[in-house]
C-alpha cells in the first residue's frame, strides 16, 4: 500500500510536470497571440484612416469601421450580454448564451462595460486557446516545430482576427481543445465538463459527440478502464446536453424549442442546401464572371479538402472526424458567408497544415503569406466587404 510520505513526492512531481508544461506553452504563444491583436488593430486603424480620409465613402464601410472589434456578429453578442435575449429579439437565440453569459455575469460583478468585457475575455480565450493547442501537439507529435507552427497558425491564420474581436471563436476553440486534451489522455469526467460547455457556446458545438465517440470506443491497454462506463458514456452526450440545456430554456421562455437552428437556418443568415449544389453554383458563377464574391470562396475550399485528408492520415481518426464535421456543416449553408471561419474553428485542419511546417524556411514562408492575408482580410471586414 502506497504510504503518504510515498505519494507526496509522486504528487509533487506531476505538479512540477504540469506546471513546466504550462510555462513552456506560454512561452511558446504569447508572441504569435500578441503579434494577432497588433495586426488586427492596425487593420482597424487602416480602415478608419480609408474612411475618415474620405477614400472610402460606403455607408458599409463607415458602419463596419465605426463598430470595429465589436461589428458583424460580436454586435449580437454585444447586445445580448447587455440586454438579455428577450431584449435582443427572437433572432439573437441563433448565438449560444455561454459567451455572452459570462460577460453579463462578469458586469454584473464588476460593472465594466459590456463591450471592454466581450473584448478582454475573447483574446484571454485566444491566448488559453493557443497554450493548449501547443500541449495537445507535444502531446500528439512530440514535435517542438509543429507544435509551434500550430500556435502561430492558430493567431494569424487569415479568419484568425475574429479571435481578437468580439466573437465567440476564441472561446468555442478553447473548450473543443480542451476537450480533445482530456479524451486523448481518457480522463472523461474532464472532457465531458468541456464538452458540455462547447455544447452551449456554439451551434456546432454538438458535433463534438462523435470524436468522443470514437475516443471512448477506441482500445485501451489500461485494464481498469472498463470500469470507467458511466464517465464514458458522459463525456459522449456531453456536448447535445450542453446543447439541450441551452434549447429546453428557450422552450420555457419562448415556446419554441429549435427556435436557435431555425433562425439560423434561414436563408438571410446560414441557410440550408445540398452542398455539391453550393459549390457548383459558386464555380458557375466564377466560370461566368459573376457571384465573383461567392467564387471567392472556392480556393478555401479546395485547401481545407486537402488538410481534411492530411488530417485523416496523420492524426488519429477523432481528429479527422471533427474537422470532416465541421466542413459538412459549414458547405450545408446556402450560401458560403463565413465559411473560412467554421473551418479555422476546425482546429484538427490547423495540425493538419503544421505538419508541413518543420523547416524553419518554410515556417517563416508560410507566417509572413498568413500575417499578410490576416490583414488584408481584417481590413475588408472592418470597411463592410467581408462577411467574417
């Protein structure tokens, strides 16, 4: 029988593990994090100029400009943190309450603004999000290139400036890290903790039901852990009981249990369509010369095809699964607005593109082509031309 005395040291080591782990993925993502809100608010600062310089008079442009890091879908998230859902109208419970709801619970406490709140916990979440996608690739790869090629993708991939506005991305990525950094390790009680949060932080948060899936189907040399059935069978259902709180309180308030999925399934917001038709309508019009926006679209897809594959052979299958997930969900819509973003939300395609990052040449290519298509497409967003 193991004594006190023999556990305190076995205690003591894993907490310096822990803590050596923690350091080393700080100092591996606090450049790449600050680096992502640097070029993001200078797109913001390079906007307004274009706007108050008067080179760009769109009133899309003067509103997009004006709202900065809290335009676009941050405004919802600004105005239900502020308000409440019954203020906000029937259309804002298409945007998960876990995001907002902190922020709300956070002014309460503190009585800060709504919108410094928002803004402060979105790139807190970023940061969280990095260090753990750096954990979870060591864990993974064993890789220090890889891993460190993940934290910079992570913060200046080209849709990664909605990790610095108010969005719910920063968040969502975290806890769907998080999620897979307790499945990979089968410690369920966790995971399913974090499951259950993504399940109330985004739409898609239920998808995360079929990698732990997977996860707890997958063999195991640890003979006890048949004996962990009931953790298993949580962290499985985790994410749809997260999903399903959130719909049984809007059936009590409002009466309409999927009230969320159907106003973001009409057609003003997501919509709902074959895919092949989709992209074929998107190709159409690119052949044509017209729809030039939509077919814009089109080269991200081709790219997240080819990592969906990358990740299906060199990740282990729960990866794969999420991110083939998620993309289905995304080309679901009838149109393609956003569509970068539900892929970079896509984690497993970020591991999937920093496997190809090893060599430090290309590493520095592929930063500088990213950090440049970031701003490029910050810009766009805050002068109203891109729906992010």
């Amino acid at each position: 029988m193991t004594t006190r005395t023999q556990r305190q040291p076995i205690l003591s080591e894993w907490t310096d593990r822990h803590r050596l782990g923690l350091r080393a993925s700080f100092d591996a993502s606090w450049l790449p994090w600050l680096c992502g809100r640097v070029l993001t608010l200078l797109a913001l600062v390079v906007a307004k100029e274009l706007v108050h310089s008067g080179q760009v008079v769109d009133p899309k442009a003067i509103a997009g400009s004006t709202a900065g890091l809290l335009g676009s879908d941050a405004g919802w998230y600004q105005a239900i943190a502020s308000g409440g859902y019954h203020h906000s109208g029937v259309a804002a419970l298409r945007f998960f309450p876990f995001y907002p709801g902190a922020a709300h619970l956070i002014h309460e406490v503190t009585l800060l603004p709504v919108s410094v709140i928002l803004v402060t916990l979105t790139s807190l979440f970023a940061l969280a999000s990095t260090m753990l996608a750096h954990r979870l690739a060591m864990f993974e790869f064993g890789d220090v290139r890889i891993a460190r090629a993940i934290t910079w993708l992570i913060n200046l991939a080209p849709p990664a400036f909605v990790m610095v506005m108010g969005y719910a991305e920063g968040l969502f990525m975290a806890l769907g890290l998080a999620t897979f950094f307790y499945l990979r390790r089968r410690q369920w009680w966790w995971a399913a903790v974090f499951a259950f949060l993504a399940g109330m932080t985004r739409p898609t948060g239920i998808v995360l039901v079929l990698p732990a899936l997977v996860e707890v189907l997958r063999p195991s040399f640890r003979v006890p852990d048949w004996k962990n059935g009931l953790a298993r069978i949580i962290a499985v259902v985790a994410p749809a009981a997260g999903t399903a709180a959130y719909l049984i309180w809007v059936q009590a308030e409002f009466h309409d249990f999927l009230a969320p999925y159907r106003y973001q399934l009409q057609g003003s917001h997501h919509g709902l369509a074959d895919p092949l038709v989709t992209v074929a309508h998107a190709l159409t019009g690119a052949l044509h010369g017209s729809h030039l926006g939509t077919a814009l679209h089109l080269p991200w897809i081709a790219g997240t095809l080819v990592l969906l594959v990358v990740a299906f052979r060199r990740l282990p299958a729960s990866y794969g699964l999420l991110a083939a997930a998620a993309m289905a969900v995304a080309l679901s819509g009838s149109n393609l607005d956003s569509y970068e973003r539900y892929a970079f939300a896509a984690f497993p395609l970020l591991f999937a593109a920093a496997t190809f990052m090893r060599s430090t040449r290309v590493m520095t290519a592929v930063i500088a082509v990213c950090a440049a298509g970031m701003t490029g497409y910050t810009v766009l967003t805050f002068l109203g031309a891109y729906v992010p």
